[in-house]
C-alpha cells in the first residue's frame, strides 16, 4: 500500500458523483483521491479495520493530507485513496456486513462491476452506461489511435499476432467481442506460465529459462526468431516480449513438460 504525506497550502476539497451520492474528494497530483472515512462512515463500517484492511494490498494507493474539510473549524490529517483503489475496496466489502441504508448502494455497485468485469473479459472491453459525450468521443479516439498503432506496425510484428492485436482492438471500440482465429490469438509465455497455477514469485523464478527455452525451441523449428511486441508492464514500463500465438502453445508444452513439469 504506497502510503504518502503531504501537506498542500491550497488544497480545495470538492464533491463528485458516485452511484447517486456525492463524496469529498481532492486533487493530488492531477488526480482526484476520496476522503476515506466519510466513505467508511457512511457504510457503516469501523474506520481503523477498513484502513488496515489496505494495508499489504498492491492495488491500494494511499496517500495523507492535512486540509480542512467543509464544516470542521479546523485542519486536520485525513487519509484518501484515489479512485482505482476505492472501487477495489468497495468491490471487497460483505454487503451483510455495512448499513440497511447503504446496502443498495454497494449491492448495486457490486453488480455494476461484476457486469463490467464480464464485458472486460468475454467482449474485450466495458463501457460505463452513464459516460458522457466527452468520455464516449475519449474512447473513440483511444480506439483510432490504436488502430492507427497496428497499421504502422506492419513488418514489425509477427502479422498473425497483429491482426489478432487489431481485432482486439476494434472489437473493443465497438462494444463486441473479438472474432479471432484461434491459432491467431495472442499467447504470452507470462501468461501461460499463470496457467499453471504458479505463485509470482515461482513465475519469476522460471520465466527466464521459460523464455530461453521457448525461444530456442521456436527458432529450431521456424529458422528465425520470434516476433517482439511491446508489452505494458505492471510497474509502467514497457518492455518488449517475444510475440507467440496460440498456434505456438504445443511448443510451449512441450518445453514445459520437458523441463519444469516435475520442478512444479
């Protein structure tokens, strides 16, 4: 949970919409983080369990403020979580366990996130109902640029892994779900590696001599290298990766089966 001190001179404290409610929020670095315990508060859970429940969480990003918030005679620490991390929290929360009044909320959040989670993975992508022309025209012009990316990666990438890349890509734009070749459909060695149910840190450990297997095996069988796809990591970076397809997941078992099926 990356903690954060600050102590801002002109932080102005504002309200945005949330499912029908308003919170407090503030401005920090460009973005917008929610004043945690109103949050809490209004749930009708207990504040010191709900902040220590962040505590360890990779996807909590958590950050302290001295401010004076409308209707207190004076300034005062307050912990706030941006927005990726309080939709990930609420999404953690027992409804039995929070108020009768504010169950409806988090039950219909809840299911708005379910729903949008199942878009995510079998349409390739979710669009909130309620977005705006402003959000809808953002979306439309991340989806052409993208596709603007695909064209000018021709004689780059490996053509199969591209077309299955600008099939993902425009079936998202359109609120579909990709029709792919599935020998065409992207296959990371990453991903394949979670596949069988190894911790992160064993992932680490093999995917090195994973990768330098996989890639000897591909060249002995092709003549050449493997394609390489820039890959957004976890940490921001982005770094380029060998590009396999699902045609290429028998190589794969059998550097798996060959090499780490007993190690596993």
């Amino acid at each position: 949970m990356p903690l954060t001190a600050t102590n801002p001179n002109n932080t102005t404290v504002a309200t945005i919409p949330f499912h029908g409610t308003n919170i407090q929020s503030v401005e920090i670095d460009g973005k917008p983080y929610v004043f945690f315990k109103p949050m809490v508060d209004t749930l009708g859970l207990g504040y010191g369990s709900q902040t220590q429940k962040l505590n360890g969480k990779s996807w909590a990003c958590v950050t302290k403020i001295v401010t004076q918030l409308p209707g207190d005679t004076q300034r005062r620490e307050h912990i706030t979580v941006d927005i990726r991390t309080l939709t990930m929290w609420l999404a953690t929360i027992d409804e039995n366990r929070v108020s009768e009044e504010a169950r409806p909320l988090v039950v219909a959040y809840q299911s708005e996130v379910a729903d949008a989670i199942e878009d995510y993975w079998s349409k390739g992508g979710a669009i909130n109902p309620r977005a705006n022309e402003h959000q809808m025209n953002a979306l439309l012009r991340q989806t052409q640029m993208q596709m603007e990316l695909c064209q000018v990666a021709k004689g780059l990438i490996h053509p199969d892994h591209l077309e299955a890349k600008a099939r993902i890509v425009l079936a998202r734009g359109l609120g579909e779900a990709p029709e792919l070749d599935p020998g065409t459909r992207p296959l990371y060695a990453q991903d394949y590696l979670k596949e069988k149910n190894l911790s992160a840190k064993q992932r680490r450990s093999k995917a090195p001599m994973f990768g330098k297997r996989l890639k000897k095996l591909y060249v002995e069988k092709y003549g050449r290298e493997p394609e390489k796809y820039d890959m957004d990591m976890q940490n921001g970076q982005v770094r380029p990766v060998n590009a396999y397809t699902e045609a290429d997941r028998p190589l794969m078992d059998e550097v798996w089966n060959k090499f780490f099926v007993e190690a596993a």
